[in-house]
C-alpha cells in the first residue's frame, strides 16, 4: 500500500513539475516545507481538477522512492520523452494532457531505468492512476504507449 500512495504522490508531484516548470529540489522543498507547517500537502498541489484533493499522509509515503523517482525522471527526461514520443500517432508531447504526461514519464522510468518493479506491475499502476486522473480514454492509451515501451527494452 505505501508503494501505490508513494507512486500515487510523485504523479502528482510530477505534474506539479510539468505545470510550474519547476525541478523536484524546488517541489521536494514545497514538499517539505508544506509538512512542517502541518499544512494540506496536496494545498502545493495547486488547483487542477485533474489531481485529487484528498489528504495524503506523509506516513503513508515512502519518500526515499518519491525523492529518487522525482530525480530520475527529472535526470532522464529526455531519453523518457523520445520513448513516449516515439509511440504518439499524430501527436506531440504538448498536446498530451499533462496528468497523462506525468503519469508516462512516471511508469516510463520504472520501466526503463528501475528494477524494483516489474513492468506489467508498472504498467498497471499507471492504468490505474489513469483510471483515477485522466479522462475516459486516458487508461487505454497509457496501456498502449507503456504496453510498447516494455516490448522495446
């Protein structure tokens, strides 16, 4: 459970990232600073009605995965975005909904560049969030882009 919470937050936090056009030291110090004050955590989360207001529990996070998850895809972007855009058919990542952007990126890393995860379990998470955050097509589509990135590798 705490992995799918920890998962569930750096999704959030990378379209945090993708919105602000932040790097993840200035989210992660957000981060921190929104938990010292005992304020909302998802208050830094600003006003999408894609991201999910609900109180999450730094207890229930596991931070080390959050921090490291955050820094790889910050560190590894580019090769991420080549892998995803690689898969768009008549798209660019600037017309992708930005959820479904951090959401690929997200499972696009544990797919390329973590070992800690299967990828199936991966690709499931992300449909998952998609399910949660993105439109009706959103859980479909992820599937298909990560469905291809894992078959690559």
């Amino acid at each position: 459970m705490k992995r799918k919470k920890s998962r569930e937050m750096t999704m959030q936090l990378l379209f945090e990232m993708i919105i602000k056009k932040e790097n993840y030291m200035e989210i992660i110090n957000t981060l921190r600073e929104a938990s010292e004050d005992e304020e909302d955590i998802n208050g830094i989360l600003g006003e999408k009605k894609e991201i999910d207001k609900e109180r999450i529990d730094l207890d229930e996070v596991d931070l080390e995965y959050l921090i490291h998850t955050l820094k790889g895809v910050q560190e590894n972007i580019e090769v991420l975005d080549e892998h995803i855009e690689k898969y768009l058919k008549n798209w660019t990542l600037n017309r992708l909904a930005k959820v479904d952007l951090a959401i690929l990126r997200l499972c696009s890393y544990e797919i390329l560049f973590s070992n800690e995860v299967p990828n199936n379990v991966a690709i499931n998470e992300a449909v998952e969030l998609a399910k949660k955050y993105g439109d009706d097509k959103s859980p479909a589509f992820i599937n298909a882009i990560l469905d291809k990135i894992a078959k690559q590798i």
